[in-house]
C-alpha cells in the first residue's frame, strides 16, 4: 500500500523523489511524453497528500493549473493511467473529483 511506503524513515527523501520522478522519465522520451510529465509533477507538486499517497483535485481546477480545456485533462488522465504510472482510485465524473494515486514501482522500473 502506497501509504505505508510514505510513512516509513525514508518519506522525507521521498517527498522530493516523488516531483522528480516523473521529470526523469519525461526527458528521455518523446515531446508528448515531456509534456504529460511536467503535467503530472505540478499535479504531485501541487496537491499530492503524502499520507494517503493520493491526489484529489477536479477537472476544472485541474484545467485551470495546466492552462487547458478540461476534455484535455480527460484525454491525459487518460494518457498517465495507459503507461502505468497513474492508479485511477476513484473517478471524477458527475460532481465528485478525481483521486488517483502514482504507482512507485511503475516509476521505479521506468
């Protein structure tokens, strides 16, 4: 479970691997790629709950912090749960937000 992993000795250095994990992967690979990573460090940056290992945040806010149209966000949510990195948790339709969490050991073999 992710939330035991962030409470162990080592979640003080993981609350800095967990932004630049995904910078690490998005610069040896394609434009898109590059793009999905910076998109999904400022989404771990700014609303990652370290206890739970999960973020909440909703489309519309989700769209106003990455500066898109929020059928963009459908598509990248949808782009990050396809390579593994992203866990859906709980969907984010009809009024609820999303909750997703990062899969580390995907990250790790990345």
């Amino acid at each position: 479970m992710i939330a035991r992993v962030l409470a162990n000795h080592s979640a003080a250095a993981l609350k800095y691997d967990l932004p630049t994990m995904p910078g690490v992967i998005g610069l040896g690979g394609a434009s898109t790629l590059q793009r999905s990573m910076i998109r999904l460090m400022t989404l771990v940056t700014a609303r990652c709950n370290l206890r739970s290992g999960e973020m909440t945040v909703g489309r519309r806010e989700t769209a106003r912090l990455w500066g898109v149209d929020e059928r963009t966000i459908k598509r990248e949510v949808a782009r990050l749960r396809d390579t593994g990195l992203l866990v859906l948790r709980r969907t984010g339709g009809r009024g609820r937000v999303l909750a997703c969490g990062i899969d580390f050991d995907a990250v790790r073999a990345a």
